[in-house]
C-alpha cells in the first residue's frame, strides 16, 4: 500500500510540473511556437521516472520530486522565450 502511495505521489507531481510547463509555455509563446520536443521530453522523463519509483523500493519519493523538478528547470531552460531572454540580457 505505501508502494502505491508514494508512486501515485510521484506520479500527482510529475502531471502537475508537466501541466505547469504547459501553461506557461502557452501563455509566453502562444501555440504556434509552442515547444512540443520539449514537452515531449518532459513526458518522457516523467514516465521513466515514474516506471524507476515503480520498479525500486530504494527510490524515496523526496529524490523523484526534486530529480523531476530539476529536470523540469532545465527543459524549460531550453525554450524560446529563455533564450531570447538570455540573449538580450547579454547583448
């Protein structure tokens, strides 16, 4: 039961980051420059894991927050608004 508890957690987190990337996403780009390599690499972070928090009881549910959470930082990092940003911060 507490299996199952911590991967549902696990796997309440990973939808809510990926929904969060999503809005802001939509709302900085609008959808016809919307990042879906990146959203699809989100995804599939998220499921794999999520499919590691399954398969090893080792994995504490603090470590697949903050790796999905990191994870989550840096794919957004690689966006178009980020780099625009960026690149105006430095010229």
């Amino acid at each position: 039961m507490k299996k199952r508890l911590s991967a549902l957690a696990v796997i309440l987190f990973t939808i809510l980051c990926t929904c969060g990337f999503v809005f802001a996403e939509a709302a900085s780009t609008g959808l016809t420059n919307f990042p879906f390599f990146q959203l699809g690499a989100l995804i599939v972070g998220g499921l794999i894991i999520v499919s590691l928090k399954t398969k090893y009881n080792e994995l504490h549910i603090n470590e697949c927050i903050g790796s999905f959470a990191l994870y989550t930082i840096f794919v957004s990092l690689f966006t178009d608004p980020v780099i625009m940003a960026i690149k105006d911060l430095v010229s």
